[in-house]
C-alpha cells in the first residue's frame, strides 16, 4: 500500500472525472460526437462558462478530443479519446453500484 503523500492514481482518476457536468458529458459522449450547444441544451441548468470549463478539463486530461468539423457551418465537436474509451466499464460499474444491482 502506497503510504506517501501523493494520491493514488484512483483518487487522481475521480478527481479528473468530478466536478460539475462531466459524468452527464462524459456519458452523452459515449453514444456519439457531441456539440457545444447540443450539450448546452441537453444539461438543465448548464452553463456556458461551467460547461466550456468542464469540456476543457476533459481534453486537458486526454478524456475527451476536441476536433474541428470542416462542414458547413463549420462546428466542434467532442468525441471520447482511448483514454475515455477505456473508462466506460468504469462508468457502466458506478451506475450498476448506485442503482444496488452490482
């Protein structure tokens, strides 16, 4: 058991997934690219601000690509990276713990 003052990578892992919208982002993103505004619309009570924070953060910590749409009218979108991809049985986990089907 690591006993030094540096978090396991577990609790770096939670942290990088808490906080404000990015359970309910990182879920929608697992079905399909997601936008900004679609996002905007979808999460009652979101943000502008907080949801350019989040979906910041995300990239950030390699969760989320962002990526440039060259359609008209030209768009961004957000999809899962490996990294992301990796996380959804975690997800599907916690989701089956909350509802006590685990």
């Amino acid at each position: 058991m690591n006993t030094s003052s540096e978090p396991c990578p577990a609790q770096k892992l939670l942290k990088i997934l808490s906080g404000k919208w990015k359970p309910q982002i990182f879920k929608m993103a697992t079905h399909k690219p997601v936008r900004f505004n679609q996002l905007l619309r979808d999460l009652e009570g979101a943000n502008k601000q907080t949801l350019a924070t989040a979906l910041r953060e995300m990239v950030e910590e390699d969760i989320l690509i962002k990526e440039t749409v060259q359609e008209k009218p030209l768009h961004i979108e957000y999809t899962l990276s490996e990294k992301g991809k990796s996380l959804i049985g975690v997800f599907v986990t916690l989701e089956k713990l909350s509802e006590g089907d685990a």
